[in-house]
C-alpha cells in the first residue's frame, strides 16, 4: 500500500510523461526586473515617510538625540499607561518616559500572558528592516522587536526606524532578511474592504500604528 | 443568493476515460465531496444572477474601483512586464521540477520542527484535518480565509465531525453567518451591502449591540469584538497560504485585517492546508511574487500584512505545526500540456475585476469557489470538463484576463482548448457530435469554398431583418442556431458586405 506521498510524487511523474514540460533550468529564467536601487538615504527616507502617512500611520521624525523625548512624547499624546516591550529594546529609549514599562521575557521574567497584553495600552519596538517604496516595516522576531504576539495584541504599536535600517524595496529587504525568523511585514494600521469595498481601518491587529524616523545622519550611505 | 441543492451523489475517485494504448492519467477532483461543481450550467444559473440588481451594481462598482486601484499602483512601477515575465517562468519552471521541491519543501519545513502530510484529494485532506484537530480535543477551530479550504469543503466536513470552523476574514464572517455562499475570491461578501450585513450580525452574532448602524465602521467594530474572543481563546487554528519555499520551508500568509497574524500566532496547533502548486523555489524569489500579489490584487503597494514562519519556532507562535499538501486533480492538470499554466495562478483575482461576463453574472453563477476566468479553466481541469463543461464557454475571449494577469497565463487560448477537448469527449462519450462541432463543420464547409462563402454572405444580410428592432439578433429559433444564440447576442450584419464595399471602392482602378 503505497503512501499517499509516493502516490502523489508518481502522478507528478506520470503527468510529465504525458506532457513533457519545458527544459526551463532556475538560473535561465530570466530577471530582468529591477534588483537594484539608486535612491541614496535621505531618498529612501523621504520616500518612507510619504509612503506611511499614505497608509494612515501616524509619523513622527526626530534627531537621534531627541529620540528618548520623543518615545515619550507619542506615548504620553497617546494617554498611554503601561507598555509592552521586547526584552532587548535599547533601554536608553525609555529613559524620558514615565509610562509603566514591562519587558516580556528576557532574563529571568516569564512572557506576558495573552490576558495581561490584552490589557496594555501599547507596545514599542524597532525593526529588522523598512522598506522605502512600499512603506513597509519587518519585524523578525530578534531582541528589540520581540514575539510576534507582543506587537499584536495591543491597540497602539510604536514602531522606531532608524537609518540602518531603511532599504529601498523589496528585493533589497528580502536580501536583508533570514527567512527561517518568523517574520511579520507591517504595511499600516489593519484595514479591511470587505464592507461594500469601503476601506475601513482597524480590524484586528494594532488599530494605530506610529512610526518614529530617526533623521540622522544625513547624507548619502552605501547600501 | 444560492442556487437550490440538489443531493449529491457518494461516488469516489472518478478517473478519466483511459484510451486502449496510452498510459493512464492522474485523477481528477473526486465528485461527491468540495466545492468544485454548481448544480446549474454557467448560462442557467446566469440567466437569474443577471435579474439581480443589486449583485450587478456592487460588483459592477467593486470591480471598476479594484480595477482603478490596480491600473495606478501597476503605473508606478517601470519593470512590471519584467516582473510578470519572471514570475511567469518562475512558475513554469517549478511546475517542472515539482518533483524535486516538493520533498525539498517536505525535509524543509521538517527540519525546522514541522509535520508535512500529503492528501491525494479532498477526502484525504479534510480526514487528515479532523483526526489532527481531534487528538487536540477540540471542537472548534478559527480560520484564516483560505481557497483551498473551500475548494475540499473543509468546514462541511468539519462539522460533520462535531467541529466548528470560525471563519475570521470578515467577508467570510458574513458568509458564513448569513448561511451563503462566496461570490469573489478576494472579496467573497460583495454582493452584499451594508444593510443586509447589519440584519445577519443582529441576527446572527452572539452578544452583538442591538444599536448596531449599519456604517461600514460600526459592522467592523462589531466583527472585531466578536473574534477577539475566540482568538485570544483558541487552541487549534486552520489557514491556507499564499507561497511555500522549498528552499527554506517558509510559508507565507498575504492579508489585510490581522486575523491572518491573530490565526497564525495565538493558538498552539497550526495546521496550514495547501495546494501542491504553490510552491516557489528560493527565498529570493519571493522579491518577485511579493511585488506581483498586491498590486494585482487589491491595487496597493503591500498589503497590511503578510506573515511568514518555517516549522516551529520556540518560544513564539504554535509549538505544533502540520501542513497538509494538497493535490486534488492538481496533477491531472499537471497533464495537460496546453491547460497546465493554470496551475500558475497566484489568486490575485485580476481577472475577475476586469472580466465582463463575472462582472454582470457574479461569482456564483461558475458554480465552484474558482469563479471568473481562472475558474472558467481550472474549474474544469481540477473536476475533468465533463463535469464543468459549460465554464469554458462562458467567456467573450476579449482577451482582457490574459492583459492583466501578473504570471501571463494565457487564459483565452486555454478556454479555446478545453472547448475543443469538451467537444472531443462529447462526441466520443455521446457517439456523435455536440452542437458546437455540428454548427463548425457546417461553417466550415461554406467557408471552404469562395462561391458558397460570397452567397452566405449575401444571404446573411437577411440577418438585418432579424435584427432591426435593436441592432442585435438575439435568440433564433432555429435547430443549431437556438442553442448558440440563446445566450448570445450577435450584431446585425451590416448593410454591405466587406467584398461588395471593395469591389466598389476599387472600381476605378
């Protein structure tokens, strides 16, 4: 009694019997779409934001040294009043605010359990990547971004970018990204169109998304 | 709106006439089990839809609007005829070597600590689903919007089994809880407005606000409260997918409203149904089809989210994951060499938006959860013709499918060349030819010949008669011709033929 894997793999067989496919090897498809970029780093920046604000995130740009004061500004408009983040968030980003901060996980703290999340106001993170052209942010599950469920359950996510982590478009980002990570790719706040073709924003997921770009260095950087 | 159901025949794998001499073919999609078949043709079926009004203005509307979106977002990008060309022989290529990723994607996703299972058909797949979600013991299960899912009639057989299945994309909230079925592949509620959602989530949702408006807003609101419970509580989750590599073992999951990312991360068993086809090769290829999908589909740049994870990851996400691997009449399709590129399909659903037959008959005048130009050919191909046969007529062939596919399936001449295997089987299985082949070789007998051809054309002036009242000939109530013109229009003839006109345009010289 043969499995149904060796069942299936045989029809696949038996099917390029009766019709033999074309001798297509992977490295003769042709690639003549773009891989590369020229924009240089304030380009891509001011791209980013164009592309967020036109996707209803809320924007915030700021100097490195403001940073601190302005985590604390968005969270305080905010109303915030207890915040999840990942256990290796930069701590130095949380120094101006005074919003009740619990890490999840990390040395020695158990996860926050779904019901407790549930119940905070907002979650703050970076990135693993932006991407400029689609206004896209990617998160991989590395320290100062956390489990997938941190940036889910809250109805406010925070979102820093910082310049090293802006890339042009998505062939750029895919090249940047380890695809084995679990990985969630944020293009503004959850919408649906299912309502008469009505954009509705804010169904599941973070209803507000706020991105904070750091705006230095200026000038161009090799990417 | 639903067409009435006639009961279904029990009747397992149904495999294709073998001709003495030539080896045997896989199978096609098992009858008595999925939603592959309609209980009308495409023309009975479309005679009523076409009544209904209201279904014609807001698919009318929905798809020029999805169809504007598209054309803008497409605009913007200056190497979209280079994309669609790779992505086209990107899937050519894999449908090729299907061999050899799928156990690559098999020992991928293995690795990383996931369980792979193979189903040969619906049957399989939906037994497979049950036993799984049963030894969690569990009875109800939440749902990321999935084709395939529908496709082997996985929620009727999960509830055959005790299983609740909750559908979380809204679109299917509302076609679940209104008792109905899907008319879009992107957009399954459209022929649906506003006041009529409301009535079924008055109706329908536990605990919903009695003072619920009927404000696109306000119905999301009630949508969102309603799945926030069973999300934050379920233990076992269902989803399809958009894209598996077979070099990583990733798979990823396309949305917009996060039920997808809610599915996908809280419960702590995910099981992920998926059809054979959906394979791509390496993780860099994803640069392609993560360009083509969205603007394709819902004409944006990226859509809100897109999710990707490869087997179990500790600590984060379900901590058991099993993907089912989907067959179902997949390779049959595999073996036909002029109909194959349909497996190639990306379920952007562009073609629905820009088809005017969809477009004035909805979705559920196809009869099978593919409707509009890709479910005219792998409808058919995944059941065998047979048992399908009026989808590939139901097409003007005006090409427009072909010019916004983002993989270039050719669609029209796959329409063509089911209608010719349809009229082959018909007239093998009938012992004498259909309508069609009838009326051809009567055609192309005046044809052949230059007299015959001038004095049809001649006498086809005559049509002007018929004709005269609106500039149309509708139905003639001919033999032959009944069949042909009762759902078909043909323009009057007009008043000179082309070789009159030339004769007299070149008398000078």
């Amino acid at each position: 009694m043969s499995s149904a894997k060796d069942d299936i793999l045989s029809r696949v067989r038996q099917a390029h019997v009766a019709a033999p496919p074309p001798a297509l090897g992977y490295a003769d498809v042709a690639r003549e779409y773009r891989t590369t970029s020229e924009l240089g780093l304030d380009a891509m920046r001011e791209l980013l934001i164009d592309r967020l604000l036109d996707y209803k995130a809320l924007v915030r740009p700021t100097r490195a040294a403001d940073l601190a004061t302005t985590v604390a500004a968005a969270l305080a408009d905010r109303g915030v009043l207890t915040a999840v983040v990942p256990p290796g968030l930069p701590p130095e980003w949380l120094a101006e605010t005074d919003v009740e901060v619990r890490f999840d996980g990390g040395l020695n703290q158990p996860p926050i359990s779904v019901a407790d999340l549930d119940q905070m106001g907002a979650v703050i993170t970076g990135c693993a990547t932006a991407v400029a052209e689609t206004g896209t942010l990617v998160l991989d599950a590395s320290g100062d971004q956390g489990r997938r469920v941190i940036s889910l359950i809250p109805d406010y996510h925070l979102c820093v970018v910082r310049p090293e982590n802006i890339c042009a478009d998505v062939p750029q980002a895919l090249a940047r990204l380890e695809g084995t990570r679990p990985l969630t790719m944020i293009s503004g706040p959850s919408a649906t169109s299912d309502i008469e073709l009505n954009r509705v924003e804010g169904v599941h997921g973070p209803r507000t998304l706020e991105v904070i770009v750091v705006t230095d260095p200026v000038g161009e950087v090799p990417h | 709106m639903s067409a009435p159901t006639a009961p279904r025949p029990v009747v397992s794998t149904t495999p294709r006439p073998v001709m003495l001499g030539m080896p045997a073919l896989p199978p096609t999609s098992p009858r008595g089990v999925g939603n592959l078949r309609g209980d009308e043709s495409f023309p009975a079926f479309a005679r009523h839809s076409l009544q209904d009004a209201q279904l014609r203005r807001n698919l009318g509307n929905a798809t020029q609007t999805i169809r504007g979106k598209r054309e803008q977002v497409v605009a913007e990008v200056d190497d979209w005829q280079e994309l669609r060309e790779a992505g086209r022989q990107l899937k050519v290529h894999t449908m090729a070597q299907l061999e050899t990723y799928l156990p690559q994607l098999e020992a991928a996703v293995t690795a990383q600590g996931g369980v792979v299972h193979w189903a040969r058909d619906a049957t399989e797949a939906n037994q497979i689903a049950i036993d799984l979600i049963q030894a969690k013991g569990v009875d109800e299960v939440v749902k990321v919007k999935s084709m395939a899912t529908a496709e082997i009639g996985l929620n009727e057989a999960l509830e055959a089994a005790g299983i609740a299945a909750v559908e979380t994309d809204l679109a299917e909230l509302i076609v679940q809880l209104g008792h109905d079925k899907p008319s879009h592949i992107l957009v399954p509620a459209i022929h649906r407005n506003r006041s009529e959602i409301r009535e079924i989530f008055l109706r329908e949702m536990e605990g919903v606000d009695p003072e619920l408006t009927d404000e696109p807003a306000a119905l999301a609101g009630a949508a969102r409260r309603h799945l926030r419970r069973k999300f934050l509580s379920a233990k076992v989750a269902i989803s399809g997918a958009n894209f598996a590599i077979a070099e990583t073992g990733t798979l990823a999951v396309v949305e917009s409203e996060g039920n997808g990312r809610m599915c996908l991360t809280l419960p702590e068993t995910l099981i992920t149904i998926m059809g054979i086809e959906k394979l791509v090769p390496r993780w860099s290829d994803l640069e392609v089809f993560l360009q083509l999908l969205p603007r394709s589909s819902t004409g944006e740049r990226m859509n809100p989210y897109t999710s990707m994870w490869t087997g179990v990851t500790p600590g984060d996400g379900p901590q058991e994951f099993h993907l089912i691997l989907l067959d179902n009449g997949r390779t049959a399709v595999l073996a036909d060499g002029e109909g194959r590129d349909a497996l190639n399909c990306i379920r952007c659903s562009a073609c629905l938006n820009v088809c005017p037959v969809y477009e004035r008959a909805g979705g559920h005048a196809y009869g099978s959860v593919y409707p509009g130009p890709i479910g005219a050919i792998l409808s058919p191909m995944l059941t065998g013709i047979e048992d399908n046969a009026s989808l590939p007529y139901a097409s003007s062939l005006c090409g427009a499918c072909y010019d916004v596919c983002p993989v270039k399936i050719n669609i029209p001449e796959i329409l063509v060349h089911l209608r010719a295997s349809h009229t082959e089987t018909y007239a093998a299985e009938h012992r004498r030819p259909s309508v069609e082949a009838t009326a051809m070789k009567a055609v192309a007998w005046v044809m052949s010949n230059p007299t015959r051809w001038k004095l049809a054309l001649r006498s086809g002036r005559i049509g002007r008669i018929l004709g005269r009242q609106r500039g149309m000939i509708g139905e003639v109530p001919l033999p032959l011709a009944k069949q042909w013109t009762d759902a078909r229009d043909i323009p009057q003839p007009p008043q000179q033929t082309f070789r009159d006109w030339w004769a007299k345009e070149h008398k000078e010289s």
